[in-house]
C-alpha cells in the first residue's frame, strides 16, 4: 500500500547533501554569533545569533547544492 502524500516529496541525495550542508552551517556558526552578539547588543543577542546562522545555513544551502549537483 502505497500513500499518495509520499509520492510528490523526492528526497535526491542533491537536496540531502544540502541540508546537511544547511544544517552544519548554522551549528557552526551560531556559537560564535552568539559570543559577538552577546558583546555588541546583550538584550537581543539570541535573536541576532539565530538571523545570523539562518542567514550562514541559506549560504550553506546553496552552496551544498551546487557542490551536490556536481558529483555523480
């Protein structure tokens, strides 16, 4: 028996190589965001952190894509 819902989403080893690129991006960068930004702006330092590792995992995202699409 098969879901109708599973036919429309193809995870590619592209897209999985991505994210996983994505994902790494963001869990490296948010430590050192959060220490600059703790110094710079400490009322809003999480905030600041996390705009900054989703702004460095959409880079990675698309960076991982292209290095993906590459490979055989």
């Amino acid at each position: 028996m098969r879901s109708t819902s599973s036919s429309n989403v193809r995870w590619t080893k592209d897209r999985l190589g991505a994210y996983l690129a994505a994902t790494t991006g963001f869990l490296f960068a948010l430590p050192p965001a959060f220490e600059t930004a703790r110094r710079l702006v400490p009322d809003h330092a999480h905030t600041l952190a996390a705009l900054v590792g989703f702004a460095v995992a959409a880079l990675a995202h698309r960076l991982g894509l292209r290095v993906m699409r590459r490979l055989p």
